[in-house]
C-alpha cells in the first residue's frame, strides 16, 4: 500500500498544503490549509468508490485519470 503525506507550508502570501511537488490553492492561514489538507487526506482513504481525479503533474499539465476505490494510500497530514 502506498502512502501519502500532506505538508502545510507557507505559499504565494499564504498557506497551502503540499503533496509531493504540488501545492494546493493558497490559504489565508494555517489553520486552513491544515482543515483543507485533513479533509482531502481522509477523503482520498474513502474506499469502495472508484472516482476520476484531476491532478497537476510536476510540469504543470492536468491530469485526469480513474482512480480505483479499492486502491486507498495510507495518509497523514505535518505541520
């Protein structure tokens, strides 16, 4: 099973959380990029649902592609 962590950094003025390369949209503070993270990390553990997903990949491209509901990461959210 793989895994993914979720950082709240500082971003654009702002805050967002990371995952890998990527960041989220800028929040005004902390504390909402931390809420933000923590729904989209125990959102992605949700199991049984397949779903297509929309993602920037490292060269700034979208990506949409199917996800398997089967196939949930473990997640954590730092900072």
């Amino acid at each position: 099973m793989s895994h993914v962590t979720y950082r709240i950094v500082e971003h654009d003025g702002g805050w967002a959380y990371k995952v890998g390369e990527t960041f989220s949209e800028t929040f005004p503070n902390h504390d909402s990029a931390k809420a933000a993270a923590v729904r989209a990390a125990r959102e992605q553990k949700v199991s049984d649902q397949n779903a297509m997903i929309e993602y920037a990949d490292v060269n700034g491209d979208w990506v949409t592609e199917r996800a398997d509901g089967h196939d949930r990461p473990e997640t954590d959210v730092e900072g």
